[in-house]
C-alpha cells in the first residue's frame, strides 16, 4: 500500500498550477465558480453492496489490485449487478494528477476504458522523469481511447478543475480517514489491500445480510 504524504499533498494543493502540463500551461483565471467534481461509477445504482476504491493512478499497489483483483470482482459483482464500484482519485504528484484529468476527459463513456489502459500500461506512461514525455504518454493513451488532442489540451490546462479535483481529494480522504492506496470501503467499512478471495468473502457476507 502508498501511504499518504501529507506535507507532499499540501504542496500539490497549493501549488495548483502544476496541475496545468509545462509545454501548455496558460494563464488562469480565478473568476468562474468551482466546477462540480463527480465520482464515476460501474454497476448497477440499486445494487446492495456499494464498494469504494481510493486509489492513484502512480501507485504500484493499485496496478496491482487492477491486474489481479478487479477483473474478476467486475466478472462476479459488478456486471452481475451484486455490487456498484466507485473509484475515488487520489493525487500522489501531478503525474498522477494529469492522468485523472485525461480520464475523466472522456466522460462517462470513456473513463473506465482509459482507467484500465492508465493501469495496465503505468510503468510506461509514468516511468520517465521528463515531465513533458508524460504528458505525451497519455496523450498518446488518450488517443487510443479517442480522444482529440484539442480536447486533451483543454482537459489538461482546466487549473479550476484541477483545483477543484484537489479539493474535493483533500475532503473525501480526510473524512474516510484514508492514509494510503489502495484503500476500500464496502457499504462503508475501511479495508486495506487485499486478494479477491479475502475481497470476496467479505462480499459475500455483506450480499447475504
């Protein structure tokens, strides 16, 4: 599990602009209202077991749990409508940051095919230092869930969505009481990391109550 820096997560909240690519960045204005922020959902609403998932796309562990836990949670519980999995970004740096900001640039219908690629493909886009080169690995991740490249650079430079996301980050985890990635909550129980048979008994216990 990634622990939670707390004196690193300040300074990405305060130094917002950093949430704005370095070859794009344009002055921001502070004028518009906050943009509403929404968690994105798979399975059914009426489901009875709600699983949150906080997790960041730079987190190994997270990679991880994708690979080895979440296809077969989606196979048994979420498609069958058992469960409804809500994922809760969390923002180690501003790698991770950006990559929100181009999932959540293909909206409903494209966040979870560009989470699955982000996830799969983590070592690639995020292994370089070069900050501009990550950038252009999720492009590149973008356009292969297609995305416009004008619509990227739009999603990228929104500093009030990038704040807003910031915020609402803070908020969420603090009130969870979150102090590292992956961290779930099944119908409201804090868990830690854990194999998909440990994850599925606890399922399960919740599904025959």
């Amino acid at each position: 599990m990634m622990k939670l820096n707390r004196r690193a997560m300040i300074a990405l909240a305060a130094a917002a602009t950093a949430a704005m690519t370095p070859a794009l960045a344009q002055e921001a204005t502070t004028e518009a209202a906050a943009p509403a922020v929404k968690d994105f959902s798979l399975g059914s609403a009426d489901a009875k077991v709600k699983l949150v998932e906080y997790a960041s796309f730079t987190c190994p562990h997270c990679a991880n749990f994708h690979a080895t836990v979440f296809p077969q949670l989606k196979k048994d519980y979420i498609d069958t409508g058992k469960v409804q999995f809500t994922l809760r970004e969390v923002y180690f740096d501003r790698y991770g940051l950006w990559a929100a900001l181009i999932a959540r640039c293909g909206g409903d219908m494209k966040y979870f095919g560009i989470h699955d690629m982000l996830f799969d493909k983590q070592q690639e886009w995020a292994g370089s230092d070069n900050p501009q080169q990550v950038v252009e690995n999720l492009k590149t991740i973008g356009r292969s869930a297609g995305l416009e490249d004008a619509a990227m650079d739009a999603c990228l430079n929104d500093q009030a969505n990038a704040e807003a996301l910031i915020k609402q980050f803070q908020t969420n985890f603090e009130a969870d009481g979150v102090e590292g990635t992956p961290t779930l909550f099944v119908n409201g129980t804090k868990h830690g990391n854990m194999s998909y048979e440990d994850l599925k008994a606890i399922l399960d216990a919740e599904l025959a109550k």
